[in-house]
C-alpha cells in the first residue's frame, strides 16, 4: 500500500488470519465477527513495536472496515486507548483523521476523548490539521459542530449566571 500518515511505508498485504496489531487484519476481508473476537482487554492495551495499539493500527488502516461496534469494542477493551500516544505521538484520532475512517466511527472515537482534536504529535500537527490536509470534511464539519455545541453550553451557563446575579439582587433589594 501507501504511506501512512507518519511517512512509514503501509504494510503488505497477507494471507491468512492475521494480528490485530498487524496492518493485513484490518486491510484484508476478515468478519466483522472474526475482528469482534479479537478484540480483549488484552489484546486491545498490547503494542508493536512502534507502541501503536490495535486502535491506532485500526484507524490507520481499517477505514470503511472500522464499524461503529468494532470501534466501541476497542475503546471499551482499552479505555486508555484513545488517549494513547502512539508512533510519533499520535493518537488514534491522528490516525482517523488521515485515513478518513467513517464519521460514525470517529465520532464514537472522539467521544471518548474530545481533547484529541487539539494534541499535536511530534510533526506539531493536530488531528484537524490531518483532516484538512485529507479533505476529510466530515471530521471538520464533526469539530465545527462540537464548537457550535461547546458555545451553546457556555452560553447557556452564561445566561444561567447572569438569571442568579438577577434573582439574587432581587432578593436583597426586597429584603432591604
């Protein structure tokens, strides 16, 4: 295949059941039931070589084979999973972003840990900067959602504060 978003070279393709820490296992057209049965919290927390879990090795190379399910198993096997700096200290969601995994799927990703959309591995480089150098568009319409919804918050515990200070003073001055 082609480079991976770290510049290393993408794996080549065997035959065979492969390890899940293994590029060929998501690349190749194994069940979804066969990834599901691979996925432990054993399996889920080991490493290569590169410390790439297997969450990092399914979004890097999983792409349309990374279900919602299989994503929610991962994350579920190894909680740590997407807080987990990998090669070059990237996260999971680097590796998502660059491969254009399905808006599903990362969405479930960036769930679990919202802070990644503004880690930068060791290239300074965060999660958006990958989906914008990629177009993927539905991971930037996902992060503009998520501000949108960030400052729906904000303003609503603004307006909150704001309605207390009111009431409050309301009170004193009819106590006074």
């Amino acid at each position: 295949g082609g480079k991976a978003a770290d510049g290393r070279r993408r794996g080549s393709r065997s035959t065979g059941m492969a390890s899940p820490l293994t590029p060929a296992f998501w690349q190749k057209t194994f069940s979804e039931s066969d990834r599901m049965k691979a996925i432990t919290p054993d399996s889920a927390k080991e490493t290569d070589s590169f410390g790439n879990t297997m969450l990092h090795i399914a979004c890097s190379y999983g792409q349309e084979r990374l279900t919602v399910p299989i994503m929610a198993a991962l994350i579920k096997a190894n909680p740590d999973g997407p807080r987990t700096k990998g090669w070059l200290g990237s996260l999971p969601l680097h590796w998502a972003a660059y491969s254009s995994v399905p808006i599903a799927s990362t969405k479930v990703l960036l769930e679990a840990y919202e802070g990644a959309l503004t880690i930068q591995n060791q290239h300074g480089k965060t999660p958006l900067d990958y989906a914008q150098s990629e177009k993927n568009m539905a991971l930037i319409e996902l992060q503009n959602n998520m501000k949108a919804k960030a400052t729906e918050i904000i303003r609503g515990s603004a307006l909150k504060s704001a309605k207390r200070l009111r009431n409050n003073k309301a009170a004193e001055q009819a106590a006074a």
